[in-house]
C-alpha cells in the first residue's frame, strides 16, 4: 500500500513537470516562433495554450502591438544651409514574428537607429521654409524612408512618423521675428491705406450732393456745433460763413502776384592797365605785383595810372 501510494505521488509529480514542459501560453497580442534543436518551424503559434516536444522545444514570444519610438534631437543642416535640431516619434509593429526574432537581434534598437539617419537624411533634402510650413509631406517621406529597410527583411511596419520639435538657432529666430514683424506692419498699413482711399471716395460723394443743396451745408454746420456741445467743453465754437470769405477775396481783385526782389548788380574787377587802377608795388621802386601782393604792406605804396599815365606814391593803404 505505501509502495503504491509513492508510485502514484511520483507519477503525478512528473506529469506536473511534463506539463511545464510542454505547454505554454500565448497571449492575444503576442505571437510565439518556436525552435525545435535549433531550427526554427515555420508554423507560428497563434494565442492560447500551446503544446510542446519537451526539451527539444524552444518557444520566444513577439509582440503584435504598436510600439512607440522616441527618436532622439538630432542636429543637421538643411538644404539652404540653416542648422536645426529636430525630434520625432515613431510608430511600428511587428508583421512578420519569425523575420523579427531571425533576422535582426534586437528589432527596436535597429529601428531606433534607421529612424535617426533616416531623419538626418531628409532634413537636409529640404529647406527650412518646407520644414516648417510642410510638416505632413516631411513626415510620409520621413516613413517612406525608414520603412524600406524594415519591413521586408525584419518582419517590422512602420505604421505612422510624426515630427515632435524643432529647434532653430536663437539669431535665426530673432530674425524671423523681425521679418514677421515687418510683413504684420505692412499689411496695417496697406489696410489702413486702402480704408484712407474708400474714406476719401465716400467724403468726395457726399461733398457733391451737399454741394448741389446749400441748405445741407448749414445742417451739418449746426449738427457740428450741437456735436461739440454736448461734450460738456469749454470749447467755443463761433460759425463763419465761406461765401463771406469769397467776398472779400472777390473785392480784393484776387491773389497779388509776389514781388521779387531785384537782383544784385555784379561790379567787375578793374584790369591793371584800366585807367585809375590802383595796385601795390614794393617799396625799393621794383615793378609792382599785377596780383596785388607785396612783401611789406606798410612801407608799400600805390601807383595810379590815369589817362595821363600819372604815377603818384602815397601812403601805404
């Protein structure tokens, strides 16, 4: 009886390791790839609970569900020279287990670094106004990109490729700022012009229909003067009719035209063989400078030559 009772205990005992050998559980998400002595069977193990050849039987899990990459701010230039620093994230899934596991060692990682280059690459494909103006074509060319590599020889999809930031240098910002600043003031003063000149239109109108009835000048005259004074103002207010202004200019006969101013008379330079001409001379008796210049302006003396041809000296002037 105890002989028996331990055969049973063992019995149970090993089919309880047995199953732990054997049987596995595969969750919905995931999908198992099984190695029988080292080579792997094509038949992938749906979810559920799988059964194994014990020890010659290897079974690894993949998962099936979208995975989220970060990829890193990497620094490159675009097409027009500009050095920007930009981060993404990337989504993927496995579509193909057997693929995943076989042919790369670690998918995510591999993934992580094609999404790095991949983004380097098409940054500097494109200019800095694309890059922040055309997000969405950035990002399809971004997936088109990395998924190449990927999804037939790894077994990996890329699913979607979204641009998180983007950095520019702080002069490059400063100057952006100042070009936004500057397109904002002119289209203020394009409107601003534009509500000048319909202004202009409107006032040029109804000048023409209040010039056809004199009595709507005086109404908007008095509708003036009640305007100001219901401000509560100090302001005085004293109408002046125009047509008197027109009398008086019709009797003052109009504008009188400017009197100018009558020109300077330019008096020429007498020549040195004019008569009554005056030019200094030295005073040893030496013939005269015709430019004027003597050596000693005091003890000089002047020469007049008149019809007669008159020489007198005098005093130093």
């Amino acid at each position: 009886m105890t002989t028996t009772l331990v055969w049973l205990i063992g019995a149970a005992v090993a089919v309880v390791f047995v199953g732990l050998l054997t049987l596995r559980l595969v969750q919905q998400y995931e999908r198992g790839v099984v190695f029988r002595f080292g080579r792997v069977v094509e038949r992938v193990r749906e979810p559920g609970l799988r059964v194994l050849v014990p020890i010659a039987d290897r079974m690894m899990k993949v998962s099936t569900r979208v995975v989220v990459l970060a990829v890193p701010a990497q620094g490159a230039i675009t097409r027009d020279n500009v050095t920007v620093k930009v981060d993404a994230a990337v989504y993927f899934r496995v579509v193909d287990p057997v693929k995943a596991i076989v042919n790369v060692e670690d998918y995510k990682h591999a993934v992580s670094q094609v999404a790095q280059t991949s983004l380097r690459t098409v940054i500097g494909r494109a200019d800095l106004d694309t890059l922040l103006s055309d997000r969405e074509r950035i990002s399809a060319e971004l997936k088109t990109v990395i998924d190449a590599p990927t999804e037939q020889p790894w077994g990996v999809r890329i699913e979607l490729v979204e641009l998180k930031d983007i950095s520019l240098p702080e002069q490059m910002t400063r100057s952006m700022s100042r070009q936004a600043e500057a397109e904002r003031e002119r289209r203020a003063r394009v409107i601003a012009a534009d509500g000048e000149r319909q202004a202009s239109e409107q006032l040029a109108a109804a000048a023409g229909r209040m010039s056809a009835t004199p009595g709507a000048l005086q109404l908007r005259l008095l509708q003036t003067v009640s305007d100001v004074a219901a401000e509560k103002n100090s302001t005085l207010v004293m109408p002046f009719p125009v047509e008197l202004l027109r009398f008086f200019e019709n009797r003052g006969g109009g504008a009188q035209e400017p009197v100018q101013a009558p020109e300077p008379a330019i008096q020429s330079i007498p020549s040195p063989h004019d008569a009554g001409h005056r030019w200094w001379r030295s005073p040893d008796g030496g013939v005269p400078d015709p430019l004027g210049r003597t050596d000693d302006l005091v003890d000089a003396g002047y020469t007049v030559r008149g019809p007669d041809d008159i020489t007198n000296s005098g005093p130093a002037v």
